[in-house]
C-alpha cells in the first residue's frame, strides 16, 4: 500500500582554520538529517520520525620538529519515535589523541588513545577505554623499508554497539570483544616517486619534511 508524506532533510557543515606560522589546523566537519516516513502496522498508519547527527573537532599540530600531534573530539546521537514506539535515543562521546615521535637512528614511536562515553546501550558499553601502539624502524640505504610492531586494543575495551531498528522496535549489536592482537610489520618500497613541485609541508616516509 502506497502513502505519501515523506520528508527528509539533510545538512553538511564543514568549517577549517590553518595557522601555517604554527603548523596548526583546526577543522569542525560533519552532518545531520532528519526524516518522517509514513508507515502502515496492519490496517493502522503510522508516522515514524527519526533525527541523527555527526560533529567531529579536529586539531592537527607539529609543535615541534619531531612531533606529530591530533585531538579529535566527536560526538554522535540519534533519535527515532512513532505512535506506537515511545521515543528511543543514544550518544556517543569521543575523545581521540593521536601523536609521532620520530626519533634519532630511523625509529619512529606512535600511539592513539581513545576515551569514550556512551549512553543508550548496555552499563558494559559505557565507558570504553582504548589503546593502540607502535613503534617502527626505518631501513636500507634508501630508507625505503620499514619493520615494526604493533599491538591493538591493548586493554580489549574496542568495543561499538550497533543500533537497527525495525517498524516497532530495534535490535541491538555490538562488534567482537576479541579484539586485541600484536602485529609484526615489514614494509619495501623498492620505487619511490618524486612529489609534485607543488608540494606542502607533509612529512615522507622517512618522517622528514618534503
């Protein structure tokens, strides 16, 4: 059976500052959408509504010479109603830190860091905690390989609920607690290609500037 009555409504928002003198970009992006979409249980109608948004700020800095370093605060939430199905809503806040250390003799030290904060879900779901690593070594002549290790989710907290929802309710899942695992890593790049003459001040390989 065919009704009519739906609507949606979308915005993206992107807004960007770079401090070239400071090496220093600030950056606020992301997007919201709202819908109504009529629908039938039997012989009742129903109006389903349902309202979702994205913000991330973002902050990238090279304070000094040999360190990279990012913030990034996030947050999402979403909410969703009908006449029959009472108002049902979650968020989620995030607090990233990403940060390089390159350091003498080729190695390079890099950690992420992740805290967050989410309400709609199970009280095990919560407060997540995530913490990611590695360190790398560059080799060769040419410094064109690499070795490293990496470890994942040291603390095994990487974990993200996922929400469906049906006509009249929702099901809930969330991604694998096992999550948690050491990597060895070897990279060759036997051919390396020259960057444009309209290069910017990002960082090669090697972790030097181009």
């Amino acid at each position: 059976m065919n009704t009519s009555g739906n609507k949606q409504l979308s915005l993206v928002n992107t807004v960007s500052k770079s401090l070239k003198k400071n090496n220093l970009s600030l950056k606020l992006s992301g997007n919201s959408q709202w819908n109504q979409m009529p629908f039938f249980n039997g012989t009742q109608k129903d109006l389903s509504r349902s309202f979702s948004t994205y913000q991330l700020l973002g902050l990238s800095a090279v304070p000094i010479k040999w360190l990279d370093l990012d913030v990034g605060l996030q947050y999402e939430y979403t909410r969703r109603e009908s006449k029959q199905m009472p108002a049902i809503d979650n968020s989620l806040w995030s607090v990233d830190i990403k940060s390089a250390l390159y350091l003498p003799k080729d190695f390079r030290i890099s950690f992420n860091i992740t805290q967050r904060l989410i309400e709609g879900f199970g009280a095990d779901l919560q407060k997540p905690f995530i913490i990611n690593g590695t360190a790398e070594k560059r080799v060769f002549k040419r410094k064109n390989g690499m070795i490293g290790i990496m470890l994942v989710d040291m603390l095994k907290q990487n974990i993200s609920p996922v929400r469906q929802y049906t006509t009249l309710g929702y099901q809930d899942r969330i991604t694998n607690r096992k999550s948690r695992f050491v990597q060895l890593q070897f990279l060759w790049e036997p051919q390396i290609w020259t960057a444009s003459k309209y290069k910017t001040e990002v960082r090669k390989g090697d972790g030097a500037f181009k």
